[in-house]
C-alpha cells in the first residue's frame, strides 16, 4: 500500500510538473520575459539595423530594441542572422522573442505573423550605375539582371510582376540579409540592378559613390516587428506599439532617425566618390599617423580621419585664402595657443586639432551626453564657441533641447537672419556653414567606421546556391 502512495505522489509530481512545464510555454509572453529577465531578438547584421562598433553594439533597430528592454527593466539579447529565411524560421520555432531586422510589412507576412504597429517608412529604390543605362520605368528592366535578397519583400514585388505584366523579368536571389553584398555586386557589374530599401541605400551609398537610383519601385513601405506565430504575444506587442507611440510623441523617434540616417543627407555624390578615391589613394599614406595621433587623445581615428579630410583632404600643405594652413586648416592665433610651431607638419597639425577639439568639448556643459557632445563640438571648433552657445541658447527659446545636435542643427541657420542674431550675444554667423562641415563629417565618420566594419565582420557559411537565377529555384524563395 505505501509503495503505491508513493507512485500515485510521484506521477502528481510529474503531471504538475508538465503543467507548469506548459503554462511556461503557452503563457503570456510579456510575463515569461520579465520573470526571465531576458528579452531576446532576432535581427540583421547591417549599418540600419545591428552591428558592433569598436565600443559596443549600434544600429536603428538596437536603439529601439534597448529603450524596449529598459522599459521592460530586462537584458537585451540580440541574435543576427545571416538570411531573412532564418529570422523567420526562429520565429516560427518559438526560438526567440521577436524579430527586429529593418522588415517591411507586406500582406503576406501579416497574414502569418503578429506584428507591431509601423515605426519607420521608406519607399524601395532600383539602383544603377551611373554612366550605364538608367532604366525608368517597369518596362525597361526587361532584359536586364537584377538582385535581390532572397525572403524579401522586392523578390515578392518582381514575382508579382512577372506573373502579371512583366513576363521576361529575370533575377537573382541572394541568401546573405546583408544589402552590401546587393550594392557590391551591382559596383562590380555583375549585375545591372539591384533593389534596396531608400533608408538602407542612403545610409551605404558613401561606399558605393558610383551607384545611384534610377527609380523607385512601388509606393512607401513600413517597417515593423514581427513574432512568433504560436505565441502569446498580445501584451507584448501592445507595451511596444506604447513604446513607439511615446517615442513618437516625445520626438526621441525623430531623433534617433537622425542620427543613425540623417548624416548621410546633403552629402553630394560627387563629393562622394571623391571621398571614396581618396579613400583609396590618400588615405594610406596618413592611416598610421591618423591612428597614432588619435591614441595619444582617445580618439576614434576615424573621426579624426574625417576631420581632416573635412578640413583638408589629407592634404598638409593646404593653405586657403583666410591664412588657415595644414592638415587640419589651423588659425595661426589658434597654432600658437596649441603650441604647433609648423602648421604645415602632419603630425603637428593633427595633434593641434585634436588637442583643439578635445579643449573645447571640456568647455561644453558636461550634461551634454555623446555623440551629441562631439558634433556640437566640431559646430563650434568651425564657428566658435561663442555663436554655437548663441544657436543653444535660440534652440531653448523654440522649445528644443540645447542639449541635442539634432535640435540644434535645426536653429543654428537662424544666426544669419537679422531677427535673431540681433536678440543674441555674438551676433551674426554663417550658420548653415557649421551644419554642413558637422554633417559631412559625420557621414566620412560613418563611412569610414562602416568599410572598418565590415571587413571584419563574421561572415555566413558559404553555400554555393547563394546566387541562383530564379527561374531554377522553383519557388523554393516565396515571401514569409
């Protein structure tokens, strides 16, 4: 009789067991993350989405994922994937908690997975290269070879096509959920098209000067997480369409869009493909220099590296109409405070203006957080101090926040209007003059940091499929 009590305890136990066992894996998704203490995403390795820097991990879609992990007072786990068809797959596996990769919301996605609710729109763009045949029109890339990633909402965008009106369509898919590799290959001209996200091009065409976009493909798109199928996620896709909404309200959306995509505007394509031959002819001959300079001031050398092609071109003997000379384009008033006796020795000049940049961001209000600390202080290393404390003090009386660069870039043109200057300390200023240099500075930055990057990046397992013309694949690449 007892050892029968204790069988009948024992299999309670396991029956209760496997009860709570299921409750964890049915139950609310918002609870099982916050008991965890984990929330765990699935996203891409790319400038617009995920990737780490020499200091810790960036991109758009990190930042949003790490505001949604501190609201929900949890570790951030990211998880890249090398294809579109994997951050799917570890959807429908229930592997992980969410997808955030740059994925647009198309109908057939939504029809499969729950979703939140858009945070970011961008219009699909045909790029070219410039000198070849721009195509204008749906009916011009018949005949023409064109690449797209494999799962994506374009590969989606020409199978409709082709099954509707454009039947001599024909195109390659690539596997990698890396857009470089579709801009490479269209460089290289292996390929004549490739079609990309208006966000992704802008962010990487500082790579890829040559390229540019013949037309756009469709109406504006949105982006948006997506989860697992099978899952509880009602009040988890509610807390992040709150999140966003907040976001939204505060204007903090607008400011991270800024500042993982807004340096890439205004930054020509000409100046662009000069900055990329200079790139590989000058660069070089400075790279150790730059990077020495930059220890010895805890620098990044790329920002510094970007300075002085803003300044100079990684010329050191320039010299301009205004009497500022060298690598870095020194006053000769602001060499001698410096103690550089030779404005036109590369070594002088750089540690000059590193020394330059650094003393004036000390004399910035230290409740300035970074990067906006740095930008604000290459505004005022063009304009002066005095004019950039001018522009905070005029960003305050508008409502925006002394403390951002994207405010600040906002009012600082309004030093050349006689309304403004006139009510402010030091008058007037060129103020489109320090947004521009910041703003080109950023993007050489970026651009720099990026080709760093991604030459060090893991890459996927090779797979000899990777680029296979569609018509062999047999619908083996239909839209999620």
């Amino acid at each position: 009789m007892r050892q029968l009590m204790i069988k009948i305890v024992v299999a309670l136990s396991y029956f209760s067991m496997g009860l709570l066992t299921a409750g964890c894996e049915s139950g609310d998704a918002l609870d099982r993350i916050k008991a965890e203490g984990e929330l765990v995403i699935v996203t891409r390795n790319s400038p617009t989405t995920y990737y780490e820097d020499k200091n810790s991990p960036t991109g758009f879609e990190y930042a949003l994922a790490k505001r949604l992990a501190d609201e929900l007072e949890v570790e951030l786990v990211m998880k890249p994937e090398f294809s579109l068809g994997a951050i799917f797959r570890k959807l429908r596996r229930n592997e992980v908690d969410l997808a955030a990769a740059g994925l647009t919301l198309t109908g057939k996605r939504a029809e499969k997975y729950p979703h939140s609710q858009p945070y970011y729109a961008l219009t699909p763009q045909v790029v070219y290269v410039a000198g070849t045949f721009r195509p204008r029109k749906l009916a011009d890339l018949a005949g023409m070879s064109i690449a797209v990633l494999a799962g994506s909402s374009h590969a989606d965008t020409l199978r409709n096509l082709q099954q509707t009106e454009q039947d001599q369509l024909q195109w390659r898919e690539l596997e990698e959920a890396d857009s470089m590799e579709l801009l490479a290959l269209v460089a290289s001209k292996e390929v004549d098209l490739a079609i990309i996200d208006s966000n992704e091009f802008k962010v990487q065409q500082g790579l890829y000067p040559r390229l540019r976009v013949a037309f756009e493909l469709g109406t504006e798109q949105h982006l948006a997480w997506f989860f697992p199928p099978d899952g509880n996620n009602k009040r988890l896709i509610q807390t992040i369409d709150t999140v966003f909404a907040n976001l939204e309200k505060t204007g903090e959306m607008e400011r991270l869009q800024e500042l993982h995509f807004g340096h890439a505007a205004g930054v020509s394509r000409m100046g662009s493909h000069t900055f990329s031959r200079n790139v590989s002819r000058k660069l070089p001959k400075y790279r150790d220099l730059i990077q020495q300079v930059a220890q010895e001031y805890q620098l990044d050398w790329e920002l510094l590296a970007a300075i002085a092609y803003q300044e100079s071109h990684w010329n050191p003997q320039a010299t301009s109409p205004t009497g500022v000379r060298g690598m870095m384009m020194l006053t000769l008033p602001t060499a001698r405070e410096l103690g550089v006796e030779n404005r036109l020795d590369a070594t002088q000049s750089l540690r000059g203006g590193a020394r330059y940049l650094k003393n004036i961001k000390r004399r910035l209000p230290n409740d300035i957080a970074e990067p906006d600390l740095t930008w604000m202080g290459l505004a005022a290393y063009n304009i002066g101090m005095g004019h950039l404390e001018d522009a905070r003090v005029i960003t305050e009386r508008h409502g925006g926040d002394p403390h951002l660069w994207a405010d600040i870039m906002k009012y600082l043109p309004l030093l050349q209007k006689k309304k403004y200057y006139e009510s402010v300390r030091h008058g007037f200023a060129r103020g489109t003059e320090p947004v521009t240099y910041v703003q080109n500075i950023r993007h050489y930055y970026s651009v720099l940091q990026w080709e760093d990057i991604s030459q060090n990046k893991p890459r996927p397992p090779v797979n000899t499929a990777d680029l296979v013309p569609n018509t062999l694949r047999k619908g083996k690449f239909s839209a999620l």
